[in-house]
C-alpha cells in the first residue's frame, strides 16, 4: 500500500514538484532570515565576545547595553582593585571618535583603549605587526576590514581600488598623530564602524577633554572566586553595576530586542514565509487528493482500512516535508557560505534548524489534516460514479 502511495505521489509529477518546491522556499526564507536576524543581534555583543581574558565588566549604573558608554571617575577603578577576590582589574576606554584621513575627509571610528602596562583586551587576532607594537609613539592597530574600507587612501588612477590602509600609515584623531603599527581581524561590530586598538593613556588625549573617561573596568576573579558573586560584591562595595560577560552580552542582547524594530521585521518575513509556504502546499496537497479520489475509493472497496489510507496520506507528506526541508536549509547554507566575509551577518545555528524542521512539520501536518478529512468521509460507492 505504501509503494503506491508513493506512486500516486510522483505519479502526477507537476503537483509533486510544485509541493516540494513551496515547502523549500518556506523552509529557504525561515531559514534564511532567521540565521540573518541571529547573526545580527550576535554583533550587538561581539566586542565582549572578542575581550576573553575579563570574567567580569564594571560600569555606570545606567548603561543600557555595551555602546552606551557612561563615563566613570578614574578612581573608581582603586575602589574596583580593593574589593575582595579581585585578582586585578584594569581600565578601558571605548569611544566613537572623528579620524582625519590622508585626503582630508572625516571618518567616525570606535577607538578602544587599553590598559598600558598589560593591554588587557586586546585583538584576538593579529594579521600584521605585534600587540606589544601599542607601546611606541603615537601607535594604533587598526582592524583589516576597517582598514580595506572606510579607512582606505585614494587609488593611484581614477576609477582604480582604493589602497587598504597599512602598516607605517598615518590617521589623524583629534589633530594628534595617529601610526598605524599593526593589522588585525575582529568580529564585525552592529555599527561597522572601523576599529582602532590603542593604549588607555593615549585614547584619553585623542579623546575630547571631559571630566571623566574611563568607560569600563576590565576585571579577573581570583582562583577559586565566583563571578557571579565577585560581581554581586563589587556593586555592593562600590555602588556600579559589575557584570560577568554573560550578563553583559544578555543585557545588550535584551536593549535591542526591546527598544529596535529588529525583532519585528524578521519575525514578519519568517511569519510570511510560513503562510506562504501553508497556502501553497495546502492547496496543492488538497487538489492533488481531489484528483486522486477514485484510488482511494477504490482501495476502500477493495476492503482498505481508514487508518492505512490515513497513513498512506501521511507518508506522502511527510516525503515531501523531508525533501522540502532538505533542499531549504542547504540552500540557505549556501547562501551563507557564499556571502561569507561580506557585511551581510548571516548565523546558522542548530536551533534555528529546529525551527525549520518544526515549521515544515506543522505545514504538512496541516496539508494532511485537509486530505484526510477528504478522504475519511470517501465513500466506496463514488469509484462506480466516476
């Protein structure tokens, strides 16, 4: 009975194409935009994933996520050091800044600082020059898509590339001489702005004179200490808000979530993709059981059980559930793979998978549900009307 089923199913080939296809571009657009929408709020934190060495960051009580930089007094960051279980803590500055480039024009950067004599949170990834580089005159690192881009000189010929900013190069932040000394590759942030490493000391004179600079402290638990509670003890000792890097990353997370359109626009075109995929696949299943009506009949007279013919129904959609599946995600993940290293955020992660695979299962539970109604009123007298 299954095998022919299964022949009923290929048997009309234009309906089983047609299924298969609009249940791959359902699975193909929740896919697609849910691994972009994960890959974009990923970027909201990334800068906290590429600082590894900190388990816990010390900020004003305001901040709302990792860019809304409140500035603290330096010597919040002694009170940090003296709290109990700390086994150091050091200062960073991070700030969006004007960098003059070669050919006069203006471009914004997010200029990190760090602390002088550890350069604590530092690039992950070094592609030219040293990090310890930071500590001659004027130095700077600057990230390599930054560097290929927004921060790129003029190309020698008109119409020619632009020439990728390098080592031995010269910026100007804040009328102060800026070197380039080093390249180096970091996640792509949520602004895309290009990234400049520099010393602590250094950023505060690019930086425009205010009163307070210091916009995080970078902290260690000593062995054996719990982050959670090293945090818990540092807002009370010292009244800041101190988080551990997941906390930080959930906080930012959550700002985006709640205060951006985000959300609701991806969650739009998967909810579109779900429908169209339901409409599709419903009407084509429905019509293709309609046309299919006398074989069904026919097994039933012949003394076929309303529970074969259910799973008969069953099996057909659940084939071109799998097939529709399959062909979806893989051609989401080659979308993925071929806009690799573009701006395009783009994350495929396991759960994402499951969401797809549960769409799917729910679109052709309810093709199936359609069908089978059908088919369970059938009478068996309706084969010698045909």
């Amino acid at each position: 009975m299954y095998r022919i089923a299964l022949k009923m199913l290929v048997g009309d080939r234009g309906k089983y194409l047609g299924l298969v296809m609009g249940l791959t571009f359902a699975a193909l657009l929740i896919t697609q935009q849910s691994s972009i929408f994960t890959g974009l709020m990923t970027r909201t934190y990334s800068f906290i994933n590429d600082l590894s060495q900190p388990d816990i960051w010390v900020m004003d009580p305001k901040v709302q996520f990792i860019d809304d930089v409140k500035p603290l007094q330096d010597t919040q960051l002694l009170r940090v050091r003296g709290v109990t279980g700390v086994e150091w803590a050091v200062p960073l500055y991070k700030g969006l800044l004007k960098a003059r480039l070669e050919d006069g024009n203006f471009q914004i950067v997010n200029v990190l600082g760090l602390d002088d004599s550890t350069l604590v949170g530092g690039p992950p990834v070094m592609l030219r020059g040293k990090l310890a580089d930071l500590r001659t005159q004027d130095s700077i690192i600057v990230n390599d898509v930054g560097a290929a881009t927004r921060l790129a000189k003029k190309p020698a010929q008109p119409g020619g590339r632009p020439i990728p900013l390098d080592v031995g190069d010269v910026l100007e932040i804040n009328d102060r001489r800026a070197v380039v000394v080093g390249i180096c590759r970091v996640s792509r942030t949520f602004q895309s702005q290009p990234v400049i490493y520099t010393t602590y000391n250094r950023a505060t004179t690019f930086a425009p004179r205010e009163r307070k600079l210091l916009s995080f402290v970078l902290v260690k638990a000593a062995d054996g200490v719990d982050p959670g509670k090293l945090a818990q003890r540092i807002s009370d000792n010292t009244g800041l808000a101190a988080y551990t890097a997941r906390q930080f990353k959930d906080l930012t997370f959550d700002f985006y979530m709640k205060n951006t359109g985000i959300p609701i626009n991806f969650g739009i075109a998967v909810m579109l993709g779900f429908l169209i995929g339901t409409a599709i696949a419903g009407q084509t299943f429905y019509n293709f059981t309609l046309e299919n009506l006398r074989y069904f009949g026919t097994l039933k007279a012949m003394g076929t059980t309303n529970g074969v013919l259910l799973r008969m129904i069953v099996l057909q959609a659940l084939l071109v559930g799998i097939q529709g599946f399959g062909l979806g995600i893989g051609g989401a993940a080659l979308f993925g793979y071929l806009m690799r290293g573009t701006q395009l955020a783009f994350r495929l992660v396991p759960e994402i998978l499951l969401l797809a695979g549960g769409a799917i299962l729910l679109i052709v539970v309810f093709s199936a549900l359609i069908s089978i109604r059908k088919v369970m009123k059938l009478e068996p007298a309706i084969v010698f009307k045909m």
